[in-house]
C-alpha cells in the first residue's frame, strides 16, 4: 500500500527557470532568513514552492491550485514543509479578488506559472494530450460546465474557425475546422486521440511533420477556450497586484504569445508616469509610476535546460516590483 501511494505522488512536472525564479522573485531587503510571505498563484505539482521553500527558510508560502486532484500531489510533495505552507483549492482569481477579506498580511512575492502542469498530460486523464485515448474534458477546476467535446461538436462552424484561429493562432484553421464539421455530422467526436487524428489527416504532409504535432495548436485553442484562461489571467494579474505589498515583486512565466502579449501590457501600462496626449506642454493627469519592470526582455531557458526539459524551450519569465500602493 505504502509504495502504491509512493508511486501515485511520484511529481511529473519538471519547474521552468527554477534558478531565475529564486533569485528575481526576491526582494533585496529581504535575506533568505526572514519571515515573508509568498504566493504561488498556480501552484501545480509545487515544483517551484518546493525550491522556494528550501532556499528562503523564513517563508511562508500560500498555495493556489484550481484543480484540486494536482493539490492533494502537491501536498504530498510539499509535506515537509507543513507548518510553512497553506494550499487553497480555487482559482487565482477568487483567491486573490478575495485576499484581503481573508488575510491581514500581503505577500512579499508572487508568481504565477501559467504552463499547463505535466500531471494533465500523463495523469489526470481528462484529453489534454492528443497522445492520448481519452474523454475530451480538458476541464482543470471546478465548476466548468462546458467541456472540450461540448465545444468541439455544438460550436458552429464559423465559431470553431475563429476559436482555432484566435486561440491556438492556427495557420491551418480553415482545413481543420472542415474536417472537424465533416466527421462529426457522422458521429459526435469525444476522444481525444480521435480529434488528433482527424486533424493530422485534414492538414497537408508537408504540416505533419513539423517540429511540433499538427493538433498541438487546436488543443491549446481548446484548453484555453474551456477553461476562460486569457480572462482569467487578465483578471488575475490586477487583483494579485492590488494585494502585493509595496516592494514586493511579481513574476509570471508564460508559454504563448497570447499569454505573453497580455502581461507585457500589464506591466507596460503600469510603468508609465503619464498618459496624458504628447501634444500637452504641462502632465495633467499627475499619473505615477505603479511598477519597475525588472526584465527589460523576458528571461528565457538555457540551452542546458531545454535539453533537460524540453517543454522550457517557449517558457518566458517577466518581472516587476511594485512601486506605489
């Protein structure tokens, strides 16, 4: 029983530019000693809390998961650390819209790890990976209704298009979305290796053999629309700055352009001192500054460590102080 569940907990997900995470997500003013609290907006398997934890022995870690059955893995993995760490089954967003209601003190750092967990692909068995004979779920918290299937096989076909296009910025959108019209009218498409099949026959060969798997695009689309993910973190960045204590610092490692896009709007919007029309001799907007942008260009993995772990090869890592209450 005991090696069955020592098998069961046994983490999956490898943590993306753990040494940058460490080293930037720390304030100045604060030596690995002292007590501080941290949030792990995204906490997954708990990769990086487990890193943080053992480098900063004075931190107090608050840990943030939607999915709760990736929480229960975190937990077992983050056990020594028992009396440092608090987890919450929800999504950032609540969490954070919800924080100081909650909570007396503001977290000293923040990260948000917006990459899919490797628990998803190889072990929760809700469609995620394309690989796969699995239910297309793809549903990573709770209360979600609509699911992958549902989206695949009721969408009209002008949605479909512009959800693939949109979201998985697929150049191939308009043959695959044809082919997904064209099988379903013959039966209700619900699995997943059965959508990656139907995508890899619907795309040129000259597509198929790229440097990624012709589905890949269409399942991020899916995923994202499913679980409201481009909202979410819109949302999210705002309350999880409105929380963070003056001096505090706050990281987001992103994987798409379109999740990259939004946080380097964020974050460009709040560094600007004025935002009055240029044309005007005198500011009258008496606008400050809300933030320091740490990482003028995203920090991106080494050579060695996509050769360690190859899914770090998009991951980007963007990092701000905050400047004003």
């Amino acid at each position: 029983m005991k090696r069955r569940q020592k098998e069961r907990y046994k983490p999956v997900h490898t943590p993306v530019l753990l040494d940058s995470v460490l080293s930037l997500l720390k304030q100045e003013s604060i030596d690995s000693q002292a007590e501080f609290l941290f949030v792990d907006a995204t906490l997954g398997e708990g990769g990086h809390a487990e890193a943080l934890l053992l480098h900063y022995p004075g931190m107090m870690l608050y840990g943030v998961d939607a999915d709760g059955e990736v929480l229960l893995r975190a937990q077992e993995r983050l056990k020594l650390y028992k009396g440092r760490i608090r987890l919450f089954n929800e999504w950032f967003t609540d969490f954070f819209k919800n924080f100081r209601q909650r909570f007396k003190i503001r977290p000293s750092g923040i990260l948000f790890d917006l990459g899919i967990s490797m628990f998803h692909y190889e072990k929760s068995g809700r469609g995620f990976s394309f690989r796969k004979d699995e239910p297309l779920d793809m549903r990573i918290g709770k209360n979600i209704e609509q699911t992958a299937e549902d989206i695949i096989n009721t969408y009209s076909q002008n949605e479909l298009f512009e959800l693939i296009k949109g979201y998985g910025e697929e150049r191939m959108a308009k043959r695959i979305t044809y082919a997904i019209i064209k099988e379903r009218r013959a039966e209700p498409i619900t699995k997943a290796h059965d959508l990656a099949g139907i995508i890899w026959k619907a795309v040129p060969p000259s597509y198929r053999y790229g440097s990624i798997h012709p589905a890949t695009k269409t399942f991020q689309a899916l995923r994202i629309a499913v679980n409201n993910e481009l909202s979410r973190l819109k949302e999210g960045l705002r309350e999880a700055f409105q929380v963070l204590e003056i001096g505090g610092r706050l990281g987001v490692i992103s994987f798409h352009s379109l999740e990259d896009r939004i946080v380097k709007h964020f974050f460009k919007e709040r560094n600007k001192s004025c935002t009055c029309p240029p044309d005007w001799p005198i500011c009258q907007c008496e606008r400050q500054r809300e933030l320091k942008i740490l990482t003028k260009k995203p920090l991106t993995a080494s050579t060695d460590e996509i050769k360690r772990n190859p899914k770090a090869r998009s991951a980007k890592l963007r990092v701000v102080e905050k400047l004003i209450a």
